[in-house]
C-alpha cells in the first residue's frame, strides 16, 4: 500500500503542478501571451571586470558595449529588414504575384503578409530615418541602401496605385495612406525620413513625396488657435503626444531642406503648444493625450508617448539654428523630460510601459527612444554627462531583446489614447510591431557616438565619463 500511496502522492505533485503551471499562463502579462515564438534566453547579470563589488540582478549588464558589439546588434535588425522585405505586388485576395502592371484590379497591392515592410507608414519612416543615420555612423552604406531600395519601390508603382484610386477608390494595400492623406500619422514621420533621403538622392519622385506631405501638414491637418496641431479622434478636438514626432521632425527637415525660419518656429510651437497641455513639470513626464472642454482629464504617462516628445525635442534641437528665439525654450523642456526619463529608468535599464508605474511591464520601444535621446543630448552638450551611463545602460538591456535573427521582443504594439490605465496595462506586444526598431537602430547609432566621444573611468564600480581632448 505504501508503493500505492507514494503513487498518488506523485500523481498529486504533478495534477498540482500542472495548474499551477495553467495558472500561471492564464495570469501571464499580455506581452507574454502575444509572443508565441521562443524568447531570447536572459542572460546572468554581468559587471564590468575592473569592479570588486558587482551587485548585478540577471539579466542585467553594467559594462560599456564596444563599437563592435553594437554593430552586430545593427546588423543583426539590417539583415532582418533585408531578407524579409517583399518587394512584389500580389492579388491580396488569392497572394498570387502580379506581373502585368498595366491595367489596375482592386485586390491589387502591395505584400504586406510578413509586415509593413514596403509600406508608407509612420513606423516604416522611423526606420527608415534611422538606417541613414547609421550609415553615417558607421560608413556602412548597406543601411542607406535599404532606405533608398524602399522608397525607389513605393514611388515606382505609386503611378499604378494612382490608377487604381481612380477607379475604385484608394485602397489600403495601394499606398492609401500616400495617395490620400488623412492625419499627421500619414505623413510626418516618414516624409521626415524622405527628405533625408532626398538630401543624399535628389530624385524628383521624392520632391514630390515631400510636397505631399508638407501641404497636408501645413494647411489641412487640424490645428488649435495657437497652431499646435490637433486630431479629431477620440473627440472632436484631442491633442495625442505621439503627433510630436508626427510632425516636428518633418517641419524640422523643412527648415533645413529650405532654409526658411517658419518652419522652426511651426516645430517649435509644437512642442511648446503640447507641453502646455500634457507636460507634468513636476514628474518630469508628458501625459499621453488632453481633451478639449473635458475638465479633470486623467493623465497616463504612457512610455512610448513620452519617447516619441523626446526624440522630437531632440531632432529639432540637433537642426534648430543657435540663434532661433524659441530654442532656449524648446531646450529647456527637453532637459527636463531628459531628467524625468532619467529618474524613472528601471533597475534593468529598461523603461516602463506606464513610466510611474513599476508594475507595468518592461517595454522596448520607450526603452529607445529614451536612450537615444540622452544619448543625442549628452553627445551634443545640451545634458550633463553624468547622464551617459543612462543611455549605456538602457542599451545592453536593449541588445538583450534582439534575438539572433534580428527581430526585437517587447514592442508594444499601436496604442490610441485611453481613459484607463487597465487599457494601458494590457496592451500586448508583438514581434512585428514595427514602432520599436526605427528607435532601436538609432538608439544603437547614437551610443555608439557617444562611446566615442568620451574616454570612461570606472571608479567605485560604476562609470564617468570625460570628453576626449582634441
């Protein structure tokens, strides 16, 4: 009988087991259950050699990355983009290849089976921007060459999709969001990335790209009587902090482009208008969204919102002229999101999904974007160095959740603008949500800058940085 009893006890061990293992995945965080494939294993924490107290949780790793291991990472996410673009033209409804492009169907469009590789999306021009940026790194012209395939595709079949339009309406799989712009998200970011572009490679099929954009930016996106631009969703008048990307990088690149002051004083009202309204100078953080004519709006300091500001600030201060009236506005809101971000950067060295909230989850696409922007800052003089360890920081547990095959774990997918913070919570993430590899990429290209530009001391186990004597 005791062989029986040991049986049952056994047999009870594993039913037990195996609820607690159920449970466990009923309860897991949305990010976990939308990942199906196998996650990159977490490391030991490591700490740098020269240290005689390491106190490293796992996963966690207080070293400085070389110029080397860096690239690997970058080229790691390169090498994903180029094998897994599908330059080709399907019949939606059937995925059969489209050769004949002379006479349009309305099923006709691009392959967007994989991901939004080939389209005109805000996302896609993050990306974008960011493979110039590496280049110019780096030297490594296949970054840049991945930009200019791209755009070289969307503007050689833009003709047929124009065709279809015509006759059948535009249609999201024909480059909808080109042939009829509707919402900065439309446009800004990735026509931000087009004039880069189109510096490097004067095609005329760009201008025009750029003109586009420019004309639904400037005169038809809504706008408040002070000029920062609006949206009409989820009520009749809304302000979202992820326009700040949507539209300050492209008027920065305008201004540059043209050389015309307006368009830095129209980027500079964008970040002076939404701060007015969504930025918490106390927390240091920007509320995600603002209502118009709703009183006590509740504020949720979203971690990718508040990336997207701060990556705005800083592309406009890197092109802003020294003597533009509104910079020293513009940078001293900059400095004090940088410290906001600083003072909520996770024990990891990630970010959070809500950024005053440690029991959301670790979120990659924020995590980026903040390392890029101090990284830029520090880089640029506008912060003080003792923030570089931040950016270095937030960059080995970045390259912690690119896998070996390039793609990147952790991304929160597309967020609107919530009443709750439960929406928030439970956003899950995804291993195609493209909005975190555009930061990734330029958060990668900007501490490879930044471990150049300083020689680093490694005193009482953590690091200083000095700006290398000319």
């Amino acid at each position: 009988m005791r062989g029986y009893g040991q049986a049952w006890i056994r047999a009870g061990v594993a039913v037990s087991l195996l609820l607690a293992s159920l449970a466990v995945s009923a309860s897991a965080p949305p990010q976990v259950q939308a990942q199906s494939q196998p996650q990159a294993v977490q490391r030991p924490g490591r700490s740098d050699p020269a240290f005689s107290q390491p106190s490293i949780g796992p996963g966690t790793d207080y070293t400085v990355p070389s110029e080397a291991e860096i690239k690997a990472v970058l080229d790691r996410i390169r090498d994903h983009f180029v094998r897994n673009t599908p330059y080709r033209i399907i019949d939606t409804a059937t995925g059969t290849p489209i050769s004949d492009l002379t006479t349009p169907t309305k099923t006709a469009g691009i392959d967007l089976r994989s991901a939004e590789f080939i389209d005109w999306t805000y996302s896609m021009g993050v990306v974008l921007s960011s493979m110039l940026q590496i280049t110019d790194v780096t030297g490594d012209p296949s970054f840049q060459a991945y930009t200019f395939k791209n755009f070289d595709f969307i503007f050689q079949h833009l003709p047929y999709f124009r065709q279809q339009a015509r006759q059948f309406g535009p249609q999201s799989y024909g480059y909808r969001r080109l042939i009829e712009m509707r919402e900065l998200d439309d446009c800004g970011s990735i026509g931000a990335a087009l004039i880069k572009a189109y510096a490097r490679k004067p095609d005329p099929k760009y201008k025009e790209g750029i003109d586009l954009a420019a004309t639904h930016i400037l005169t038809k996106q809504p706008r408040l009587p002070d000029g920062t631009l609006a949206r009409h969703r989820p009520v009749a008048t809304a302000l979202w902090i992820d326009d700040a990307y949507m539209s300050i990088p492209f008027l920065t690149q305008m201004g540059k482009m043209t050389g015309e002051a307006r368009y830095f004083d129209d980027a500079a009202q964008q970040v002076i208008g939404m701060s007015a309204r969504l930025f918490d100078a106390s927390k240091g953080l920007f509320d995600h969204s603002w209502f118009a004519n709703m009183e006590e709006d509740a504020r949720f300091y979203w971690g990718r919102g508040d990336g997207w500001v701060m990556v705005a600030m800083a592309e406009l201060l890197s092109e802003m002229p020294e003597t533009h009236p509104a910079r020293g506005k513009v940078m001293e809101i900059f400095k004090r999101g940088a410290r906001g971000a600083v003072e909520t950067q996770s024990g990891t060295g990630l970010w959070h999904q809500l950024l005053d909230r440690t029991d959301s989850y670790l979120e990659t696409s924020a995590s980026a974007m903040f390392t890029f922007a101090i990284a830029r800052g520090v880089n640029r003089g506008w912060l003080p160095v003792s923030y570089a360890p931040v950016a270095q920081t937030g960059w080995r547990a970045l390259e912690q959740r690119v896998r070996p095959d390039g793609q990147i774990e952790g991304i929160c997918v597309g967020t609107t603008a919530a009443y709750d913070a439960v929406y928030y919570y439970n956003r899950p993430t995804a291993l195609n949500a493209m909005q975190g590899y555009g930061p990734t990429l330029m958060a990668g290209a900007e501490v490879m800058t930044m471990i150049r530009n300083f020689d680093i001391r490694r005193v009482n186990n953590t690091f200083y940085y000095d700006p290398k004597k000319k």
